[in-house]
C-alpha cells in the first residue's frame, strides 16, 4: 500500500475516511482513544496545506438520519483534541457537502455528517461513492476498524480516487504484519472469551501460524470437556466437543502446542464477588462453575513468556469484569507489558473486550501495539482480506 510518504497534498482535497464510531453513553463520549490516535494524521495532512475533509460512520442508523447519531459531537471532540478549528456540514454528499468543502483553504478541516445516514454507504453504492469522490482529489483511508466493511466509505470510494493509507492504518498494517504476517519466533498467540463456535476460524488459522496457542475464557472450558473432564455448571457449548477435538488434533500435526488450564476458580454463582474455590481442571465440582483461569496456570504462562519472541492476544481469560475474575487477566497481562518493557518480546493486542480488559489492567500504554479494531482486528487474525485494505494494495 502506498503511505503519506509517497503523494504531495498541499492545496489539495483529502477525503480522509476516519473511525468516528466511538463508544457514547447518555449523549456523552466516554472514551477518545479511537480520535486520539486519527489525531496525528489530520495533524499532517493540515500542517502539508491539505484541505482535509474527514467522514466516518457512526453507529448503526440503517440509511436514515437519525439525530441522535449525528456526528457533530465527535467533531467538536476532534477540535478539542487536535486544540484547532474543525468545521461540520450536515450531510456527506450534495450540495451543502460540496460547498462546505469549497470554502476550505489550505490547513482547514472539516467532518461530514455520518455516511451511514445514506443507504447507498453501507450498499457500496457506486452513485453514493461518486458523490464522496467528488469531494476530493485523493482518499486516504485511516479506518483500518472498519476496514473489514465493503462501504462506499471504505472501499467503493478508493476505485475513484488515487489512495493512500493514513498514519494510523499504516500503523495498524504493520504491527499485524510483524505479529502473524512474518513473526520473529517463537510465536505464541492467547485466545480467550465466551465461545468456540465465534472463534472458530480465528483458532483454525492461528494453529496454522504460531509456536503456541494459549485458549483462555468459557471456550477453555469447551475443550476440556471435550478432553472428557467434568466442567461442572460452567458455560461451555456441548455441540462443538467434536470441533475442538478437530482442532487439537489439527495443531498437534502442525507442530503447534495447545496449552489449556491446569486449573481453574470456581463458584456456585456468577456473581460480584461470591465464595470461590481454586481446583485442577480435574475435579470441577458438579455444582460449581468455572469462571477464571487459575493461579497455577497462569504461572505457567508467565515462566514461558522469557522464551517467547512475539505474542498476539485476543480475549480475556476469565470473566473479568466482575471481581475476582479479573485476576488471571490482570496478572498475565502485567507480566506481558513486563516482558515487553524489557524489550524481549513483541505484545500485540486487539478486540474491544481485550483493549478494556488491558486498560483495567493499567498497561493498555505497555504493549508493543494495541489495535484501535474490534471486528477488523478479528478479521485480520481469521486469515481474511479486509475489503478496505486490499482496495488499497491494488
Ligand atoms: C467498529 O467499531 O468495530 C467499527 O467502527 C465498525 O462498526 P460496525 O460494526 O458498525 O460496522
């Protein structure tokens, strides 16, 4: 893909696809990480006189305009962050778009309203996507968490116009590439959350790829009971004993070693804080749930870090939102910044869940990259062609 390194902007139009979905509760965003890290390549494109003209979906409206997922308030955030002047227009395409963006100079920036208020957006509409060309003399796309969409926005728009990654794409690119694309090994990857049948094909291809794969989360427990142990009342999906099976059996002929939990932490309740008991995967009692990865486990997975090169996390291990199921998490993931701060190992993490999990943990600032990507980050990890990246290598 060709970067901002390789095209002069000055005094042109850049439509700039950004991912302005970020999460908003009560009206009120609560977490600015996704416009922070948009942040430094507005900053250059303004600062190389571009006449930056940003659009991002927002949220699911379904082709209707929806106030309540304007996107007027993320440009106002965008201007509190980059501390400039970030104008809005009420519509992305038309008339009102196109004369907001005539009256930009060199270094002004201005956000489209939400592209998802017109069904053509999520349609790939060619109309659609010749009206957001329009706009523009180039396209740069900065959306690598939406890049797993074929949306006018994020791919029609790019067989339009000449395009180029933004700052924070290339960044995402390459730190999956030096994860799974062409590791230093060993690698080893950590798989955790709810279910198997989600992560099936992620676990396919990742057995395919590295060293060792870590499985954590309630689809541990699918397959240890289809190792035939006793799992007790804990969640676990009886219909892909077989599958998991499959997939053991797949990755002990590639080489690739599964490691499990030894033990576990259990309570009769999933609950706040309840009574818990700490026991080998082998006498879950019946009554009881598995609901963390125990502490001896969890030992094991740190002693082995020293001799990992590069690891790739994606999952919590247990059900750490609720206390004390934080704890095999938190502990994993602080000997994981640790192992990375002393510069021996590679950390690279993603997943919604995974990035709140990290930032519960205090070192979500201590990997060597976090994604900003939720199902793209998934996407990329399964082995698939992102639409809104492979337009761009054409
Ligand atoms: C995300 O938040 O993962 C992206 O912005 C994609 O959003 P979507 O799942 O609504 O397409």
């Amino acid at each position: 893909f060709r970067t901002l390194d390789t095209v002069d902007v000055a005094g042109k139009r850049v439509l700039l696809r950004a991912d302005l979905n970020v999460p908003v509760r009560d009206g009120k965003i609560t977490d600015l990480t996704r416009i922070e890290r948009l942040s430094p390549t507005i900053r250059e494109l303004a600062d190389k006189g571009a006449k930056v003209v940003v659009c991002s979906h927002f949220d699911r409206p379904k082709g209707k305009r929806v106030p309540e997922m304007s996107l007027a308030p993320m440009a106002a955030a965008l201007g509190e962050v980059l501390g400039r002047r970030v104008r809005f227009v009420e519509d992305c395409t038309g008339t009102a778009a196109e004369q907001a963006v005539d009256l930009l100079a060199p270094g002004d920036i201005l956000v489209l309203e939400n592209t998802r208020f017109h069904a053509g957006e999520e349609k790939n509409d060619p109309a659609f996507s010749a009206g957001l060309a329009k706009l523009a003399d180039i396209f740069v796309n900065d959306a690598f968490s939406a890049a797993h969409r074929a949306h006018a926005s994020t791919e029609g728009v790019a067989h339009l116009l000449p395009s180029y990654a933004g700052r924070l794409m290339q960044a995402e690119l390459e730190a999956l590439e030096s994860a799974l694309g062409s590791p230093v090994r060993p690698v080893a990857a950590i798989v955790g959350g709810a279910k198997v049948s989600t992560k099936l094909e992620l676990l396919g291809n990742l057995v395919a790829k590295v060293n060792v794969l870590v499985i954590g989360g309630a689809m541990a427990n699918t397959f240890l009971a289809a190792q035939g142990k006793d799992v007790g009342k804990s969640l676990q999906e009886a219909d892909m004993h077989a599958t998991a099976r499959d997939i053991l059996a797949k990755a002990e002929a590639v080489g690739c070693s599964i490691v499990l939990p030894i033990d576990a932490v259990v309570a009769a309740e999933f609950k706040a804080n309840p009574p818990t008991e700490t026991v080998s995967v082998d006498a879950v009692p019946g009554n009881m749930m598995i609901l963390d990865v125990g502490p001896a486990s969890v030992a094991a997975l740190i002693r082995q870090l020293p001799s990992l090169k590069t690891l790739v996390w994606n999952g919590p291990l247990g059900a750490f939102e609720t206390p004390p199921f934080d704890a095999a998490t938190v502990a994993l993931a602080q000997a994981v910044a640790e192992a990375t701060r002393k510069g021996d190992l590679r950390s690279v993490a993603g997943g919604g869940d995974t990035v709140s999990a990290l930032r519960h943990a205090g070192v979500i600032d201590q990997l060597s990259y976090v994604s900003s990507a939720g199902g793209a980050f998934l996407e990329w990890l399964e082995g698939k062609t992102l639409p809104g990246v492979a337009v761009l290598e054409d």
